[in-house]
C-alpha cells in the first residue's frame, strides 16, 4: 500500500507540474536561434521583468519627448584566430614567393625550373605566364617575407638576381 502511494504521490507532482508549466519560445543571446523552454509561468514572469530591468532608457530628442529601451548587444571579444582557421576561412591568401628569374620564353622558363629541381629538390616551382611574351620563374610559398629569408640566402647562391615578391600562395602550402 505503501508503494501504491509513492506511486500516486510522484505522479500528482508530475501532472501539477506540467499543468503550471508552459512552453517558451526564446531566443539566443548570441547567435540569435529560437529557445524552446518548459518552465513555470511566474519564471517566465520574473525573467521578462529581469530582462526589461537590463535593458538602457534613451531619452528621445524629438518633440513628443517619449523614453525609447533599447536592449545592448552582448560583444563576443574577438580572439587570434590559429593557421588552420585562417586556412579554412580563406585558403588562397597574399603571401610571398621566390621569384628566380623573369624570362622571354615558356621553353626558357621550363629549363630554369628543371635546373632548379636538380638543385632543390623539395621546393615547388610554378612559372607565371601573366606578363606575356615574358614569363616569371617562381619558387616555394610563404606567409612572409622573412619565412622566405632562409631559402632566399640558398637560392641566391645558384640565382643571382632571385628576390621575395608578394604573390597570392595557398595558405596550406605556405610556411
């Protein structure tokens, strides 16, 4: 009989309760996505009456002289975002690479490139055709120019004239 009891007694808890609660909708401080809450109508009460409290009284300049609320937007502090983020939101980025030589002829700029490879195995070189009849011979993908100072001093020694210009790199490639 006991046991029935309990029974009896958690289930009339649980019907009153759902019987003063209510659904709401609200939404998202942040992000602004819609809420659905089960709650008490006096909750809902006594947040709606903590949120008007928050909100900041503007008095209006215009003639009628009526106080305007306006709720303050909550500011997310922007953070640094890392590599990988700045990567996937934008993976083409101005960088720099390592312009080896500028030459008249497409067959000119492959023979720099192949005497490169021997030379640099672990680099990638692309040649830029942009400013036909002449051809730019480029090397490696950088974020900055001193990231390109090292390979740079290396390449000087087989290019003379190599130099570090500013060109839009993959972001992945990049170092």
């Amino acid at each position: 009989m006991k046991y029935i009891l309990k029974i009896f007694t958690v289930l009339c808890f649980l019907v009153a309760n759902s019987i003063d609660a209510q659904l709401v909708v609200k939404n998202d401080t942040i992000s602004g996505t819609p809420i659905t809450l089960s709650m008490d109508k006096k909750v809902d009460e006594l947040l709606e009456s903590a949120e008007n409290k928050c909100a900041t009284t503007i008095t209006n300049t215009y003639s009628d002289n009526t106080p305007k609320t306006t709720i303050p937007k909550i500011s997310v502090p922007e953070r640094n975002l890392s590599q990988a983020e700045i990567c996937r939101r934008n993976p083409r980025i101005m960088g720099y690479k390592i312009q080896l030589a500028v030459v008249k002829s497409n067959e000119e700029a492959r023979e720099v490139g192949m005497y490169f490879r021997r030379r640099f195995p672990n680099m990638k070189v692309e040649i830029d055709a942009s400013l036909r009849p002449n051809y730019k011979v480029m090397a490696g993908s950088y974020l900055s120019k001193q990231s390109a100072a090292a390979d740079l001093s290396r390449i000087r020694q087989y290019f003379k004239s190599a130099i570090a210009i500013q060109y839009r790199v993959f972001c992945v490639e990049a170092k």
